[in-house]
C-alpha cells in the first residue's frame, strides 16, 4: 500500500507515536496496524531518522515526503547548507546535482532564482512536493542530467552549484575528480561559458592539492567542519584562477560561535615556529585547520609555540582565547607511566586521550595503562621538542 501525502490523520499519528523507534520492530509489527501502510510508514521513520541531527526541521515536519534512507545521508546538513549559501548572492543559480534539496532550498533564500536539476525522475518529484510544502516558489525542478540541462538552456547564471556523486559503478570510493559523476574537470569549460561563479563541493577524502590541480580554475576554497569533524571541502571556481587560493578553514560549533582561520601556501611556507616544552596552556588545532594545511602558520598567527615539528601542538604562557581549536590549562607533564598517571585522576581512573606523534594509538593507550574514557581531565600523549615522549595531563582552560 503506497502512502497518500499530505498524510492522513491516522498516518501522522503513527508516524508521530514511533519516530523514534527500530524500523526493524515496526516492520515485524505491521499486522497490528490493519488499514495502515506500515512497511512505507516505516521507510519514511528510517528516513528522518537519518536526517534527526543533520535536518532536524525537516526531520520533524510533519508535512514533508521523504525519500530512501540513502539520499538522505548524502544531504548535506541544514548548517553546512546555510553556510554555503551565505556564500553566493545574485539572481540566478543552478544547483545540477540536487538529491534531496537540502542545498537549493539554503540557496533559494539568497538568490532570486533556483533552478534545481536532478537526474532521478523520483526525487526530483519528491523534491517538488517539499519545495511547495516549504513555501519554496522561487526554485524550479528539473528532472534531468546535468549536461543534457545545460546544453537545453540558454539561462546564464550568477552561480553554479555542484556536489559529485563519489562512489563509482562498483560502490567503491573514489579520490579523483575525475572519477565522480559528473565529471567536473571534463566538464569545466561548458561550466565556464554559463556562469561566472562555480561553486563545488568535494568529500573530504579527496585531496586538495590533487583537487586544485586536477580543475586549474581554483579562486578560493573552505574546508568545512561541524563541531570539529571535516565534513566537506567547498572550491570556488571561475575563468581566472587564483595563484594561490586563499583557504578558510571553518568549524561551524553547536555551542559557541564558529571558528575561522585563513591560510594559503605562501603564508604557511614562510610561517617559522618556535619550540618549548609545553607552558601554561596547550592548544590543538580543530581539523578544519589542519585539513587546510596550516600546520605552522596557525602557531605563528596567534604567537604560540610549537611542541614538537611533527606533534602540531601549540603552547603559551598567556592565554589566546580566539585559537580556532580547544585549549587547555597543563596541569602536569608526565612520562608515559600508568601509576603516575592515574595519580592526577579520580578513583576510576577515567579521562579523555589524545595521541600526537606518539607510538601508540588511543586505543593501545587505554589498554597499556587501563585508563577509561571520561571525567574533566585530558591527556595528550606527544613527543616533545627533545623527542621524549611525555604526557601532557590537562584540563579545558576557562576563558
């Protein structure tokens, strides 16, 4: 039995009662539900589920049509999708691979015009209907590839938007450009004559060098984190590259407000730390940072010293609370000894574990010295300027 949308009352109701619960329990329950289509019911609670933490205003409406759990975990999230959008301005904007429309809806608050282009016939009619139930009238669905769409329309625009599919026809992950579809280097210059911004985005599993030099058109880019987890890379491309884009690492927080740092290769190649063992307080990039490269430059922009070449820790006598990453206030340097460890923690012997340029991983870690994950204390297992390896015993600063 297919479902009916808007839903009916007797759908919403249900569908309202078990959001959150196992799919799997409540297609095993179906015959208790006779009149009701449970197994579509079912799929459509697998899929805002998935979209719980990512869009959680569309998760939670009621009124909107959802499609296979998979396109929704190739969405972007609604932060990331505001995001770019405060990136572009103007009047008319393509977004030519637009899955379930998280994105063109961002962009159709900042530009005039959205023409929204989807090769699958299904859901770019899911699309329709929740665009309209968004109030959305200014974004208009195509269900087409994106090269076909472009060739059939003579529209130039302000902006073009792309989001490859990165997997191949194997389902393996690919590291290329080259090897998403679409093909964004080989369609490069029929995107140049129909826009004068492109705006592309990548995983984070792609390289950026490698991606700089496989498209040669790169103005600028952003390396986009949430709460310090990289979730994309976004390049702006146009007819005349930048030499040396500039980078914005940026960490979109739950709490607190975004973290921005800018870098490019210039920049980072003429950055020179300075050395120390570890003083008064510690800072780790957040990976926004590190992904854009700015390994030395962070440390020198905010006059901090650098543990170790290879550890990409940073300390200070004095407090920098704008560091874009964590910062903590040392409480102790020890050796890697569990006794002397576990002298800093409580009765549990619980804390938070990082490892830097270190020999063992966390997990290696945890089991060598039998500390639990937990409490308020934080421990950097590093190599210090001397090549000793130490652990650093922390707390989060106060700033």
């Amino acid at each position: 039995m297919d479902l009916e949308f808007p839903l009916p009352d007797a759908a919403r109701r249900y569908l309202a009662a078990h959001i959150l619960d196992d799919p799997a329990q409540l297609a095993l329950q179906a015959r208790r539900h006779p009149g009701l289509p449970v197994l579509a019911l079912v799929r459509q609670i697998q899929a805002r589920q998935k979209a719980r933490l990512k869009l959680p205003e569309w998760a939670g409406n009621p009124d909107l049509r959802f499609p296979p759990a998979l396109s929704v975990e190739q969405a972007s999230s609604s932060r990331t999708a505001a995001y770019k959008a405060e990136l572009v301005s103007g009047h008319y904007l393509a977004d030519l691979t637009g899955g379930f429309g998280a994105d063109a809806a961002a962009f159709a608050r900042h530009v005039s015009y959205v023409d929204y282009v989807e090769r699958s016939p299904e859901l770019a009619d899911i699309v329709t209907y929740n665009f309209g139930q968004l109030g959305l009238d200014n974004v208009r669905v195509h269900a087409s590839e994106a090269v076909d769409f472009l060739h059939a329309s003579s529209q130039r625009y302000d902006w073009l938007y792309l989001d490859p599919a990165r997997r191949d026809t194997a389902a393996r992950k690919t590291f290329r450009l080259a090897d998403c579809e679409p093909n964004v280097p080989k369609l490069l210059p029929l995107l140049l004559q129909r826009a004068d911004h492109i705006l592309l985005k990548t995983s984070p599993m792609l390289d950026i060098e490698q991606a700089c030099q496989e498209l040669g058109h790169v103005r600028r880019l952003w390396v986009i984190a949430v709460d310090n987890e990289v979730k994309e890379v976004l390049y702006e491309l146009g007819a005349e590259p930048a030499i040396d884009p500039e980078r914005y690492a940026i960490n979109l927080r739950r709490n607190g407000p975004s973290q921005e740092f800018r870098v490019n290769r210039a920049r980072e190649a003429r950055a020179v730390p300075r050395y120390a063992e570890a003083q008064q307080f510690l800072y780790e990039p957040n990976a926004a940072v590190l992904k854009a490269g700015a390994f030395r430059s962070v440390g020198t922009a905010f006059e901090l010293l650098k543990l170790h070449q290879h550890s990409h820790l940073y300390t200070s006598e004095t407090l920098r609370p704008d560091f874009p990453g964590r910062i903590f206030s040392v409480k102790a340097v020890e050796k890697a000894d569990p006794a002397a460890l576990k002298a800093h923690l409580g009765p549990e012997a619980r804390a938070h574990v990082t490892t830097r340029n270190f020999p063992d991983s966390v997990a290696d870690f945890r089991r060598r010295t039998g500390i639990r994950e937990g409490g308020d204390v934080y421990l950097f297992a590093t190599t210090d300027l001397r090549n000793r390896l130490v652990v650093l015993v922390c707390e989060k600063a106060t700033l």
